[in-house]
C-alpha cells in the first residue's frame, strides 16, 4: 500500500495571492496616495506664498521715513512694493494709465536731484520694502506711456524717500534714493 501525502491542488505560482492594494488605471493606490498628498502639499505652499504677497498691499502707522521728514502716514490703500514686485507694479501702473492726483510731492525736481534727465512717466505713492517705508514709485524713461502700452519695451524705475527734491531735508541724493533700475514692460 502506498502512502500518499495529501497534495494540495496544483495552481500556478503566485495564483491564488492577492494583490495587496489595488491600482487605479494600473498605478497602485500608495504612489496615486503619495501624488495626491504631494500635491496637497505644494497647493497649500503656492496659496500661502500668494497671500503673503497680496495680503501686505495696504498698511497704516507710523514709518521709518516719518522720522525723516517724510510726508507722514503710509495711506490706507498705498501698495507695498519690493524688488521682487516691482516689475509687476510697474507693469500695472502702465496697464491701467492711473495718474496719482496733484501732490506736494515735486517729482521733477527729485530727479533733477538724483540726476534723471528723463521725464516721469507715471508715479506712485508706495510702501517700501519689507518695513514699509513710506515712498515714491517713480517712471521714467525716454519713450510716452502710450508708445510702451502698444509697443511694450524697457523703462526706468527710481523709488525715492519723500525728502526727495526737498530743501528741508539733510539726506544725500543717495539716501533719499530706496532703488533704481530698469523694468521691461510687455505691450498689451
């Protein structure tokens, strides 16, 4: 008589083991997991560094150009420009043709000061920089605002303490200038 051991039926190797996870359009679920949160993650990032930039556009108080002489109070509604943003102001301030109402602010002769031989182009009360120094934006450049907003092309920005082109002021050319440089405008 012959022993046989119980043999189990024969099934082809890996048949009869379940897959762990599953897949979605053959991608396992733990990589369309991981894509998913990875991109949860860089849209929270994007949303925030967007609201930090928008959200310091106004501000009110007291600044560090106030104890120079300044004008006084940063305005309500006044944007915060920084090197990173003023590409961007510039660009809208060419956009859109707002022209900042009459001011004590005499622009001409802040760049006689600073040695711009160009005309303005448009000029902006703005806040300054990561402490918001109460400042001007201004535009200058050789070509007319209508030329750069059909054409597009490059132009010069100065951002000037409010002190400049004063005579009640004790600063140099060279402190009442925050940034100077030039910007490349798109046409629209």
């Amino acid at each position: 008589m012959s022993t046989r051991s119980p043999r189990s039926p024969s099934s082809p190797a890996g048949e009869g083991r379940r897959p762990r996870f599953g897949s979605i359009l053959g991608i396992p679920v733990p990589v369309v997991l991981i894509a998913l949160i990875a991109s949860a993650i860089i849209g929270i990032q994007l949303a925030d560094a967007l609201e930090q930039t928008t959200d310091n556009r106004t501000g009110t108080g007291s600044t560090a150009a106030d104890s120079l002489g300044g004008t006084g109070n940063i305005s309500v509604g006044v944007p915060v420009v920084t090197e990173t943003t003023l590409g961007t102001e510039v660009q809208r301030l060419i956009d859109s043709g707002t022209i900042q109402p009459m001011t004590s602010f005499d622009s001409a002769n802040c760049l006689r000061e600073q040695g711009i031989p160009d005309s303005i182009l448009i000029m902006e009360e703005v806040a300054w920089g990561g402490d918001q120094t109460a400042g001007w934006l201004l535009v200058h450049g050789p070509l007319d605002r209508e030329t750069l907003r059909a054409n597009g092309g490059i132009v010069s920005a100065t951002v000037v303490l409010p002190t400049c082109g004063t005579t009640d002021g004790d600063l140099t050319p060279q402190q009442n200038r925050l940034w100077s440089g030039d910007v490349m405008i798109g046409s629209l």
